[in-house]
C-alpha cells in the first residue's frame, strides 16, 4: 500500500487522539498506515508485548477501519485481539485486564462525518503527543509514502468479546444489589451506552437482576445520531433526557456520550447535576473505602483545575490530599500513575479509578452515584446540592485570532486584583469587593482557534460579573 498524494497526518492527529473527516482525512489506507506504526511502536518500546487490542464504536466507517488497522498491525508481526462493537472503557478494560495495549475507533461525541482512534499502551496507560503519539504519525506517515513491508511471520487476528467480563468487573467495584428499588432513565444518544447499559445495569450480560428500573432512550446503536448529538456536555442534547425523568417520574436520569465513557448526570427534577458534584460524590465514597481497607494509607485524589472549588474542599474534609491537575485524560492517567491517586474527576465527566487501572470510566461513576443515592431516602437533588455550594459559568467559548493579546488585557484588568498561575491556560482568583471569593481560567482549545473561559464566584451575581467582565476582556 502506497499513497499518491501524502496525508498531512499533523492536521488530524490531535494532542491526546486522532480525530479527522472520514474519507478526505481518515481513509482505510491511512489507518492501516497508524496500525503498522502502532504495532512497530509497541515493539521499540515494550518489546515483549505482542498482541494489540482493537474495539471499535457504531459509526459506519469503525468496523472497516479497525479492520484495516488489524491488517497494518498483523502485518508488523503483532498479533490482533478484535473486540468488536464496544465502548472506549471497554477497551480500557481489555488493556488492562490482558496486559496490551489498544486501540479504540471512535469520535467519542463528534458528529458522524468524523472517525478517531485513541491508543493505549499496556494497562490502559494514556498516550499523547509528547509519550509517542507523535513517533506513532511520524511512522504512519512513512508508511503511507513507501507502503507496508510484512514481516517473515505476520500475526494474528482473534475475535473476542469483553463485554461479559466487563460487566461483571464494574459490578463487583460497586455492589447494587442491596439499595433500595430506583427508577432512572438513560439516554445513550444512540451510542455505545446502548450496548454497555443492558448489560452493566440489566441482565443482557447473565448477571443477576439489580433493583433498578431502567427507562431507555435512544439505545439503537446508529452512528449518525439521529436524535442528538451524542455530547451531554452540550445543555440541548440533556433535554429529552430531562423531560423524560420528570415525565416518568424517575428517580434520575443518566446520559452517556458516543463511546460511554462519560456520563451525565440529572436529578429528580430533570436539573442537571454537575460533573464536580458527581466528583466530589465519588471521591467522599472512594476514600471511605479505601480507609476501611487500609486505615494508614496516605490516600490522594486528582481534580482538575476547571473543577468546582467544591471539589478540593471536599477531599480535604475527608481527610485525603488533593492534587491539582491541568485537563486532559492523557495527562491525567500519567498523574494517576505517579501519584497513585484512588481517583480523579474532570469538568468535562471524565472520572478515573486507580481500580481501573488508572483510566477513566463514565459507567463506574455512574455506579458509585447509584450507590450512594440508593442508599439514602433523600432526593438525588437534595444530594448534590450539598456537593454544589457555588455557582460555575460553565465553558464559554469564544472565536479569537489573538490569545496572548487577550492574555494581556487579562493580566492589566486583574493586576492587583488577584493572584495569577498559569498552570493550564491562564487562571486568575481572588475576592470581589465583598468579599466574595471568585476565580476563572481562560485557555486556548488543543484542537479549535477558540478561547474557553470557566468561572466561579460564592454567588451567582459574584459569578456573573466577574464572568461578564471577563467576557468583555476576551471580546474587545
């Protein structure tokens, strides 16, 4: 296989992904190309290994790529463990239970015109840019120029199904069986939630039946998302969700993105609750169990630095440190690897578990927030008002040319005013002439010409003003 006219790979190979247009970008040649530099990537670096664990999501182009990066791959020597349809936690899984590294096709919550593919090294550790997802493009991009040469033995393909295992893994991390009856509904935005929930939350999977009553929403797999988007970050994409919880009279709603592996939550009044409650939730559960088990251990739990200020406060409560990270879930394995935190928690609802090698698990979390709600006879929104003592911004986006100008107006305006780090972005906090705490960050997207900002005050007029101040600063 050899190509005429060279990809630019650089325009599509993102920090911690690949992320392109499915046909002028992502073609079978091309991933071909990435399955034999990931099977060489693997051999230079973890000589010992080889087999590569390969799933792939419900858009229409996933199955005939992961086809074509197991022929890549074999070709290289490496033999190929297809998973078939899956989630991206499921790969994770499969990284980690077998010991491989992986490969996961999908686009997580972009639109159908788009197809990825996230690596992982053995033990579902991340890889960005900076840990060999750049040498991964440059030997894609070798490939595609002089073709793929076979090796004198080319490997294997072998299907295999994880999704009983998996299941049966994330039950056994959260035990449902004794809460009380529930009643939830659950949109899978005709994503890969359609497969995992049936069999993590129902019987699908021969596990025993839980005392959960599940409403479903768009649980047909159809990759071009005929309801939706598939990104419950987005507030329009939850409203169905929110209308069926209060139609139903449920005790919940839960939505998943394209790949399942983040989760959204919404209460009994069809509000959604944020992913930083959720967070603090789970990390209030984790580091109780952790004590139980282990009464010395020095326990640390990872936040990101776009978390509700909440967040820290309540890992400090419970008696555990926090550690403060800049976004990304590449980076944010590396940390959980370092500093063997028992869990961490993104704005974004990203949540990752030591017990899970490290990696993040939209459908643990979810378990956990199942857990601790059907445990009590309170309202979910009476739980994660306790967890949400402030009021967020949330991200606001904005299109802009020249970021370091904005950066300097920032730094003028609050000179004075507050204290600046620029751990990720640029974040400024400090107090408003109340006294009031606030703080906000501003950053560069990895893959747009947009600046975000997030913001957080005690108040929803603290936050509002310092949010529409700031806003004026980026627009100017």
């Amino acid at each position: 296989m050899t190509s005429d006219s060279p990809v630019d790979l650089t325009a599509f190979v993102k920090t911690y992904d690949v992320r392109g247009l499915v046909g002028s970008q992502l073609t079978p040649e091309v991933v071909e190309a990435f399955g034999a530099a990931f099977a060489d990537e693997i051999a230079a670096t973890s000589p010992d290994a080889s087999e590569i664990v390969v799933g792939h999501d419900m858009r229409d182009s996933s199955p005939e790529f992961a086809a074509a990066f197991g022929r890549g791959a074999t070709a290289r020597g490496a033999d190929v463990t297809l998973l078939g349809l899956c989630s991206t936690d499921e790969t994770y899984f499969a990284s980690g239970s077998r010991n491989a590294p992986a490969a996961m096709f999908t686009a997580s919550h972009n639109p159908a015109t788009y197809n990825g593919i996230k690596f992982s090294r053995a033990g579902a550790q991340g890889i960005s840019l900076d840990t060999g997802l750049a040498s991964i493009r440059d030997r894609a991009a070798e490939f595609l120029s002089s073709g793929v040469p076979s090796v004198d033995e080319p490997g294997t393909v072998t299907p295999f199904d994880a999704l009983p295992s998996y299941a049966a893994y994330l039950r056994q991390l959260v035990d449902l069986s004794s809460i009380r009856p529930i009643k939830i509904v659950v949109d899978a935005g005709n994503g890969m939630g359609g497969l995992t929930v049936p069999a993590v939350l129902g019987t699908a999977a021969g596990l025993p039946e839980l005392p959960i009553e599940v409403i479903p929403l768009y649980f047909e797999l159809d990759g071009t998302f005929p309801n939706h988007e598939a990104n419950p970050l987005e507030p329009k994409n939850l409203v169905d969700l929110q209308k069926a919880v209060v139609e139903h009279g449920a005790d919940l709603g839960l939505a998943f993105d394209g790949d399942a592996d983040r989760c959204f939550v919404v209460d009994e009044k069809g509000e959604a609750v944020t992913p930083s409650a959720v967070a603090a939730i789970v990390a209030v559960r984790e580091i109780a169990r952790v004590r139980a088990a282990s009464p010395d251990e020095s326990i640390s739990v990872i936040h990101n630095l776009l978390t509700s200020r909440a967040v820290p406060e309540t890992i400090e409560a419970n008696g555990a440190t926090p550690v403060r990270t800049r976004v990304g879930h590449s980076l944010i394995k590396d940390e959980m690897k370092a500093t063997g935190a028992i869990f961490g928690g993104e704005h974004s609802a990203h949540y990752y578990f030591r017990d899970f090698w490290g990696a993040d698990n939209g459908m643990l979390a979810a378990l956990h927030t199942l857990a601790e709600f059907g445990s009590h006879d309170e309202p979910l929104s009476a739980l994660a008002g306790r967890y949400t003592p402030y009021t967020a911004s949330g991200e606001i986006n904005s299109t802009v040319a020249d970021i370091p100008a904005v950066y300097a107006r920032v730094v003028e305006a609050f000179t004075g005013r507050g204290e600046f780090d620029e751990l990720d972005g640029l974040t400024v906090s400090g107090s408003l002439e109340n006294g009031e705490f606030y703080w906000f960050n501003v950053r560069p997207s990895n893959t747009e010409p947009l600046l975000r900002l997030n913001a957080e005050a005690a108040t929803f007029a603290g936050m509002e003003k310092i949010r529409d101040e700031v806003l004026a600063l980026i627009r100017a």
